[in-house]
C-alpha cells in the first residue's frame, strides 16, 4: 500500500494584509511517498493518541488543514516520537514540520492519496 503524502498551498482566500510583490507559490510544495511505514507509526503509537492519523483514508484522499491540522500537531507533540524506529520517526517528524507550516500560513494544507 503506496501513500502518498503532499504539503500543498492553495489559493489565498483573504487579500487583506498581504505584501506587495509577487504571490506565493501555489500548488505543491514538499512530496513523500511511504509505505507500511505510516501505519505501523501510528500502532505503535497507538491509534488512540493520534486519532487525526488514524482517521486518514489509505485507500483514498484526506486533506487535512486548519483545525484538524492544529489538532494532529497537538497529538504529535504529545506523543513519544522516540519510540519509532527510523523510517517510521522520520514520517511523523515530517508531518510534525508540515503542521507547524500550516499553523504559521494558513494558505498551506496537508493532503493524502491511497491507492
């Protein structure tokens, strides 16, 4: 099971207090591919602690931004990233540094793809 895992920016929504220049990069920005390797971190960690990446649909599309984004970081840095083995801490830890990304630029999103 091949997932595909996408930091993407999309279309600002708000023209208010935007620098003058040129618009920032839309579409996508960082890209992972993984395999078991996602799951197995989130059972390890337990599916109850993060319950935002246990709910994300590996045979299908999750998009995870604003609230549910805050939500994951919380659980992510509530948990003992440690644990993991390499493949395994090196997904979270990335998906930990997208969602610092999202929270600080709201315009940017998180996006999953299964097959």
């Amino acid at each position: 099971m091949a997932l595909v895992m996408e930091l993407r920016r999309g279309t600002s929504t708000s023209r208010t207090g935007r620098k003058p220049g040129p618009r920032p990069a839309t579409g996508m920005l960082e890209r992972t591919v993984v395999d078991e390797e996602f799951g197995r971190a989130v059972e390890r960690l337990g599916r109850h602690r993060l319950p935002t990446l246990a709910g994300v649909d590996p045979y299908g599309d999750t998009t995870l931004r604003g609230e549910a984004v805050d939500r994951m970081v919380r659980e992510l840095e509530s948990s003992d990233l440690a644990r993991l083995r390499g493949a395994e801490r090196e997904i979270l830890t990335t998906l930990l540094a997208w969602g610092l990304r999202c929270r600080a630029d709201r315009d940017v999103h998180i996006a999953f793809s299964g097959d």
